[in-house]
C-alpha cells in the first residue's frame, strides 16, 4: 500500500511540475545548456538552486533535494574554495536531515569565509537540532556580529535558547524578551527572515479548508472530510500538516493501517515533525507493536535528545518487553534530564518499583524512592512503596516508621492502615494487624484486598471459619476476578465439608489466575487433588 501511495505522488508531482510552467522551464533551460557546456559551474549552482526551490515549495512532494546536492558538487569541481558552495550543500543537507555532515560543510564554509554569517547561523540551527545549546548560542551571536542589521533569525534562535534553558531567573527572562525584541527591530531588514515569514502566512489560504475538515468531523462528516484533506493533498502534496490530520481520523476510525501510512508520508516530507512521529508511537503501542515503538521513540530522542518523556515512554515500552535493564537505563535518563519535580518523583518511583519488583534489588529500589520523596515530600504513594520496600528488605522499624509518617499526612488512607496490618501481622502481631484491616475496611468499604487479609487471619490463626468465608465473599463481591480471595474461599469452604463447592471455587481461582498471575497453578492443583485423595 506504501509503495501505490508513493507512485501515485510521483503521478501528482508531474501534474504540478507542468502547473509551475516557469520552473518547468527553467530547469529544462539549464539542462540544455548543460549538455552543451557540462562543465559549466555556474549553471550546476543555478540549477541546484532551481531543484532546492523546487524541494521547498508546499505544492510539491519533496523528492529533489539528492539532485540539488548532485548539481552543487559538480560545481564544486570547479571552484573548489567557494564558501557559498560549500554553503549550498550544507543546506541541501540540512534539509535532508543530514545535519552531521550539513555542520561539515557549514564549518568548511566559514573556513573558506570567516565572514559567511549564514553559515554561522545554520550551524547555530545544527546545533540546535542535536541540542548542542551553548554551541548553538556561540554561533548565533558569530552571526549577529558580523551581521547586527540582518540577523533577525539569530536573535529570534536565540530568544528560543532562552526560552527552553533549565535555569530559569530574572535575567535570562530579560535576555529572552532583548532577543524577541532586536528580532522584531531587524526584521525588515533580514531577507531571509522575511522571506520564512511569508511562507508561513501562505498557509493561510489553507485555513478555510481545515475549518471546514474540522466542522465535518465535529458532525460526524469522518468520510467527508477524508475527501477534502484528500483533495487538498492534491494540491499541497508537500503541506505536513494535512497527513498528519488524516493520520488522526484514519485512527479515530480504527483504519490504524491506513494512519500509520499518513504519518510516515509526514516523516517523509519533513523528517523532523515531531507531532508526527509521537502519533505514530502512539499507534504502535495501540496496536501492541512494540518493536516499531521502540524504534520510534529511539527516533525522537535523537531529533529531540533532551526530551525526558520520550525517554520514560520508552523505558514503559522496554519493560513490557522485558528488557529491564534498558528500561532501568531510560528511566535513569529521564530522571537526569528532570524538567518537573512532580513529573520526575513519578519516574523515580516508577524506577523504584522496577528495581523492586523486577530485578529484586531492594536497596536500589529504597534510593529511588528516597530521590522522589525529595522532590514531592508529601505524595502518599512514595511512602506506600518505600514502606513496601523496607519491608520486602525485613527492615520492619523502617517500614512502620514510613507509614505512621505517611498517616500524618493522610489519617484515612485505606491503603496505608492495610500495609500497617500486613506489617504487624508479619511481626505476630495479630491484634494490631486485625485493627488496621478494620480501619483500612472503614475509610474504604470496598478494598478488597484488606478483607481478603483479614479473612486469612480468621482462618488461619484465630480459625474462625464462618468469619473468614463472610470476609473472602466480600472481597469476590468487590473484584470478581480476585484469584487469591477465590482460593481461600475455597480453603474455607473445604474446611466446612463442600469438597465439591470448593473444587468449583478453586477451578475458578485456577481459570482466574491464568490471567492475574496471583497463585502457584501447581498450589491450586495440589487443593483440587486433595479433596478427592481423602
């Protein structure tokens, strides 16, 4: 189905190449006189030019940009010192998302001209892109000072670094807003900038089309609106924003196929598109393709190297494949790159429940949880798990001392007064244990699991049989598919003398835990057997 697309773009490129009859003619003029004078350098450059033009307009699919850099090495043959040559290319690859080898040609640019400022610039952008941001900010001010009256777009680069620095304060607020200023100062004089505004306000015309592709899918219109942002992509083959809309529909109607081949046509007509490439993830995951996920998300953390979230989504998506140790690496990493301390804490604990649960090291778990109890000292949920840590390490004064902490801070947490009586019934202490499941079953008359417990303490060490059945009855009658409270239910009713209602109850728990995980299948089976063996 990707290839037939691509084919058929090739088919509307034709259509609009005879459109823009001038191009058309200028590209076939400098052909001509190139196969009377190949050597002709000057005529390379033109016609490179004419090719990156045609690669940049939005009514165009861009597929010219390997001809362009084609034509400028041909005339680089000739002047071999030319820094706007080298230049040229840079940006042939810059727009192919080569940006290694576009600050190649940058650097070779400023070194053939130490005055080129916008070959200073571009490698400001390059650097930008592989967020490189002191480097990205040495070269922007290179460019301003060899161009203070035209370097609208340095300054506006730089008000950008500004904005995205970690440090925040009272100056870097005052130097964002010079920069945002001198940009708007120097903009008529900057041609360049002038000229990327333009093509920005020329989407405009698109406008009334997206509001009516919007107004169709607000009314239900899904199939109608295909067709328009159809119709316009005949048009606007090259105008991103329009494949990823049709990716977003195509996935509202579960055409998952048909939106994931929308996006990629996004990627390929710009290969940074960022809104792209995260729905994208996004479908794979819906779909359960976690390798195509994964390369994905590997993809925007090199657009996007210091985006922490994408480095937590991949860390999620490694873990449900199992590979923990790269999760572990991810999460580490988004946890450095720490833009929120609300949004970090979770990732630490996150983290810590990985170390705990998956690789069993509970002192690196109780380290995590320790970094998110520093950056959110009051969230509930960092006490539960560091408690449950201590615990699962027998340190039980530590894991008593978190929870009595985090009762202060909440008195009628139902999951805290639980912990406390699997804590104390641990230690022996049954008394407590049952008064703490008593508190955790008043704030919250639905928890399951502390009339599960509770019910297990009945049976097991007070024997008081007919309480434990009440008990597991209500945990089953609040999560039916409670494998374990099944299981004791079925031990209770074994007790009682209905071997042939507790095998029904355990095939239940066995049937149950197929899909929870929560029991031994061979502890359930053993049960089953020993009704009958006796």
């Amino acid at each position: 189905m990707f290839r037939i697309l691509q084919y058929r773009d090739r088919d509307k490129n034709k259509k609009d190449f005879k459109v823009n009859s001038s191009l058309q003619r200028a590209i076939e003029k400098c052909q001509l006189e190139l196969s009377k004078d190949p050597t002709n350098a000057e005529l390379h450059v033109k016609l490179g030019d004419l090719y990156i033009e045609w690669h940049l307009d939005i009514r165009q699919a861009r597929q010219y940009i390997d001809e362009a850099i084609t034509e400028y090495q041909r005339a680089l043959e000739s002047y071999i010192n030319s820094d706007e040559i080298y230049f040229k290319i840079g940006m042939a690859f810059y727009y192919k998302n080569e940006i290694d080898r576009a600050i190649n040609y940058f650097n070779l640019a400023v070194e053939k001209n130490d005055k080129n400022a916008q070959a200073y610039y571009m490698l400001a952008c390059c650097h930008t892109k592989k967020a490189h941001f002191p480097d990205a900010m040495d070269f922007a001010q290179k460019a301003i000072k060899l161009k203070p009256f035209t370097s609208s777009r340095a300054h506006f680069l730089k008000y950008n670094l500004y904005r995205v620095m970690s440090v925040k304060s009272f100056k870097i607020s005052l130097l964002r807003q010079k920069e945002l200023f001198l940009s708007l100062l120097t903009l008529p004089f900057d041609k360049h900038a002038l000229k990327s505004v333009f093509k920005v306000l020329s989407y405009l015309q698109f406008m009334p089309m997206l509001l009516k592709g919007w107004y169709l899918v607000a009314r239900n219109g899904i199939n109608d609106a295909v067709d328009l942002y159809r119709d316009a992509l005949d048009k606007a083959p090259g105008f991103v924003l329009l494949y990823c809309l049709l990716g977003d529909i195509y996935r509202a109607m579960g055409r998952y196929e048909d939106a994931i081949l929308e996006y990629k046509m996004a990627i390929i007509v710009d290969s940074l598109n960022i809104t792209a490439y995260r729905s994208l993830c996004s479908v794979y995951e819906e779909l359960g393709d976690l390798d195509s996920a994964v390369e994905s998300y590997l993809k925007l953390i090199e657009i996007q190297p210091n985006a922490a979230e994408f480095y937590s989504n991949l860390a999620n998506i490694l873990y449900l494949k199992g590979e923990t140790k790269a999760a572990i690496s991810y999460y580490q990493n988004a946890i450095t790159l720490n833009p929120k301390p609300e949004w970090t804490s979770v990732i630490a604990q996150t983290l810590g429940y990985v170390f705990q649960e998956a690789e069993k090291n509970t002192d690196a778990a109780i380290s995590a949880y320790h970094s998110a109890y520093l950056l959110t000292p009051t969230d509930i949920d960092i006490f539960i798990n560091l408690g449950s840590a201590f615990y699962d390490k027998q340190e039980y004064n530590n894991a008593l001392t978190v929870y009595r902490r985090a009762l202060e801070l909440d008195p009628t947490n139902a999951k805290i007064h639980c912990n406390l009586g699997f804590l104390h019934w641990g230690k022996g202490d049954i008394d407590e244990a049952i008064k703490e499941y008593e508190l955790s079953i008043k704030y919250d008359p639905t928890y399951d699991i502390a009339y599960n417990n509770l019910g297990v303490i009945y049976l097991d060490d007070l024997g008081r049989v007919q309480n434990a059945i009440e008990l597991f009855e209500k945990a089953i009658k609040f999560n039916p598919n409670y494998a374990l409270a099944h299981y004791n239910l079925g031990r209770s009713v074994a007790i009682k003398g209905d071997k042939v209602e507790a095998a029904k109850l355990y095939q239940i728990a066995m049937d149950l835990n197929n899909v929870t995980n929560e029991l031994d299948p061979q502890e359930i089976a053993d049960k089953i057997q020993g009704l009958f063996d006796s």
